[in-house]
C-alpha cells in the first residue's frame, strides 16, 4: 500500500493546525510522528482517518484521494484505517468481548449493534484476538473494571477486528506508566512485524520513536520539519522538532536502545512531554 501526502492543511479560524503537510510512505512500516503540544499531530492523523475534514490537499492511498470520499465510501475507508486514541474510547459498563465486537459497527447494520446481538464467528474471532493480545482472560469484564494498559490493549483488540490496512495510533502510551507504555508498544511492534500492517503512531518522546518506529516525522508549529531514519534524530534535529532554546542530555538523542539514566529520563520526559 502506498500512501502520498499532498500539502494537506487544516484551517481553524485564521491558524493552520496543519499547514501544507507532504510525506510518501511507499511500503507498510511504523511511522512515529513528535513534536511539541499543539504540533499538529492528532489533527493530522485524524485528518488521515476522516474524523477531522481537511482544508485543502490530497491523501492518495495507492492513487485514489480518501480525503475526496462521501457517504459510503468514507465509511469503508474508516473501516480500513483503524484509530486508536489516548484515551481507550470503550464503553466502560460493556464485558470486553462486546468493546472489541464494536469494531465492526461500520460493516453491520444499527440495530444488531444496539442489541448487542453478534455471530458466533465473530465472537470466536474476538477472542482469539484477544489471546493474541495476552488479555483473554479478561474478556467477560467489563472494561472499566481493566488497568489502564489493558484498556489500550482492548482498544487496539477492538482496532484489529476491523481487520484494517493501517492503524493510526493517536498517544497510545501518553496516559499510561512506563511498563505497561513498553507492552503497548511492543504490541503494536508486534502487529506490524507479524501481520504487515503500517502502523502511525503520535509518540512521547524521543527514546520511544528511536526504539519502536522505521522512520520518525517530526513536526512543528503545524508543519513538517524533519522526515527521516531514527539514526538521523540528531541534537540538531530536535531542536528543529521542538525549538532552538531547548536543551537535549546526550541520554535524549543517544541512538542505543539502552533507556537513559532516571534523572535523564525525568528531564527528557518532562522536556518532550506532548
């Protein structure tokens, strides 16, 4: 799948949120993008997934421009390019099993949905996801019975039973502690890695675009200022990403996957914070 980018902008008022943003991505990979709070990072992902319209510009998937899609259409694309959000978006009174049924609702009809009425196939399906995911176990829990980092898991469950073509990943680990940030990430690693689906992810820091993602855009202010390789975050970089007055520890844009220092880590989490 090939997806192109053509100066696509978001106009709210007289700001640009996103302004004239262009990228290709020419094979399924993990895309982080960063950058400061206000960047434009959600608006542009949720630009890709039709949430937000976009003002002007084009999103070619493999030549057609999904930001041209009405009715119909747009719902398929939807269904194909799957969003998961910071804050897990499941209905918290329903078991789990029926929060990841829910990514279905853009392939059925509304009444079955309310009913809460699903096929055995897709219950059975469901559930496999689930263990796939290591939370099978949980399926007859309501889902706001679940921790924080389950709930994402549920929430990226409920994204793959739409069987989608790419995920995008809206601060997946913004709002949860470090170990269950890494079995987040590794999770969505993994579905790339195994399944060959591209997966775009809004991320936290640096450390986490440099461990997890192919390729890292970097924005700024509502454009794109860098596009590249993780190796090429350098110090120069990121202050392009996040402003010439910011101060980077070589813990910050070291390439090793060893995590820095605590102290460095406090420093570099509160500095690149979203």
């Amino acid at each position: 799948m090939r997806i192109e980018a053509e100066q696509i902008t978001r106009i709210f008022g007289t700001a640009k949120a996103v302004d004239a943003a262009s990228f290709v991505i020419d094979r399924p990979m993990v895309v982080g993008i960063i950058g400061s709070s206000g960047a434009g990072k959600s608006t542009l992902l949720r630009m890709v997934n039709r949430l937000t319209d976009a003002s002007q510009g084009r999103l070619l998937i493999d030549g057609r421009d999904v930001l041209a899609l009405t009715g119909r259409d747009k719902r398929a694309w939807q269904a194909d390019c799957a969003m998961i959000f910071q804050q897990f978006n499941l209905v918290p009174r329903l078991d789990v099993v029926s929060n990841v049924l829910h990514g279905l609702l853009n392939k059925r009809g509304l009444l079955p949905t309310l009913l809460n009425i699903w096929s055995r196939p897709d219950i059975d399906r469901a559930c496999q996801i689930l263990d796939r995911l290591g939370i099978a176990e949980q399926a007859t829990k309501r889902a706001e019975a679940l921790s924080g980092g389950q709930q994402q898991r549920v929430a990226i469950a409920r994204a793959l039973m739409q069987d989608p073509r790419i995920i995008l990943a809206d601060e997946p680990i913004a709002s949860l502690d470090p170990m269950n940030a890494q079995i987040v990430m590794d999770t969505l690693r993994r579905i790339h890695d195994e399944d060959g689906r591209t997966v775009i992810a809004n991320l936290h820091t640096l450390d986490t675009a440099r461990r997890y993602c192919d390729r890292v855009i970097g924005m700024r202010k509502g454009r794109i200022v860098f596009d590249g390789t993780p190796d090429l975050l350098t110090t120069g970089a990121a202050r392009d990403i996040y402003g010439a007055g910011a101060e980077f520890s070589e813990a910050t844009t070291s390439t090793a996957l060893a995590p820095p220092a605590p102290a460095d880590r406090a420093y570099a989490d509160r500095l690149l914070a979203d």
